[in-house]
C-alpha cells in the first residue's frame, strides 16, 4: 500500500495542478478510487482481468477516454503534452509505471461526467460518485468494502501529527545500511 500522505502530495496533487483540474474533491474522489480499486495502490494489474495501474483502469475505457474525449479537445492534449509528455496516445501499460499519467486519466475519465463532483468530506457522495461513473452497476465494489478500504488507506498511512508540534511535517524514513 502506497503511503497516503505522500500519494496525495507527491501524485495527486501535482498531477491534478499539471492537468490544471486540482480541487479537493478530485484529489479525495481519485484517493477513494485508487483505495478502492487497487487497496491502495497494492496491485497495478487486475489480477483475473485486463484493468491496469492503481486505479484499476480497462484498456477500452482508456481507449476510450483518448479516442473519444481527448482527441476532441485541444487543451487537455495540448496540456497532456506538454505536462505528462504524452503528445500522442501512450500505450495502456503506462498506467502501471506511471503514476501522474495514470492520475491524469483517472482523473479525466471523471471528468467526461456533467454531474458536479461530490463534497470533498462528503464520503457517501463520493462513494455514490465512485460507484456509478467508475465502477458502474455492473462492478463488484461494495459500499461498506469500498469505503473501509479508503479509511484503512488514509488511517494506515498517516502518522498522527507530532505532540510537541501537531503542524511538524512528516519525517523522513531513515535510510537502509
């Protein structure tokens, strides 16, 4: 499992600011989806089945994204270019080795939905929002499993802040000798 704060600061957010989409409500929506669908971004390939990367994404629905979204819109391929080096349609595999260009779709296939995002602190909503436009009615992803998987996610990787100083940042792991 991914370390949640750093995966909101160093993938999230930079590639949410990259692709000029960050808000809070994409950051947690993109965290719930990558606890969800991969727990944490512990599997970067579906293990009986062809979704790849920590959100879990099908080639056809990444196919699809470019195909019929992307190509359409000069801005998000000029910013894709241009921020995530990808001035043409990159291989799916990319999703597994490439965790801001990963985010960056995740990130767009959300954002082909007319429906607003959910509240940011709103976990039904976007539990609602996750399951119908990621992982649809035909998905196996259940609330109560989903929903834990995003509080171990965020519980198990956040250190609780320093008493001597509750704002500290994060320390650094030591290093291996």
């Amino acid at each position: 499992m991914i370390n949640y704060a750093q995966f909101q600061e160093l993938i999230i957010s930079p590639s949410l600011s990259k692709l000029q989409l960050f808000s809070d409500s994409a950051a947690n929506l993109l965290a719930f989806t990558c606890a969800a669908e991969s727990r944490g971004g512990t599997y970067l390939k579906q293990i009986k089945g062809p979704a790849l990367g920590i959100y879990q994404m099908e080639p056809a629905t990444y196919n699809d994204i470019w195909r019929n979204y992307i190509f359409n819109r000069a801005d998000y391929m000029q910013i894709l270019g241009l921020n995530f080096n990808a001035f043409r349609m990159p291989e799916e595999d990319r999703m597994i080795y490439d965790l801001h260009y990963a985010t960056a779709m995740a990130r767009l296939h959300y954002r082909r939905v007319d429906k607003p995002l959910p509240h940011a602190n709103d976990l039904e909503g976007i539990w609602e929002y996750y399951k119908e436009f990621w992982n649809t009615h035909l998905g196996k992803a259940k609330k109560d499993k989903a929903i834990k998987a995003y509080k171990d996610f965020k519980q198990q990787n956040t250190p609780p802040p320093s008493k001597a100083n509750p704002k500290a940042p994060i320390s650094e792991p030591s290093p291996i000798l």
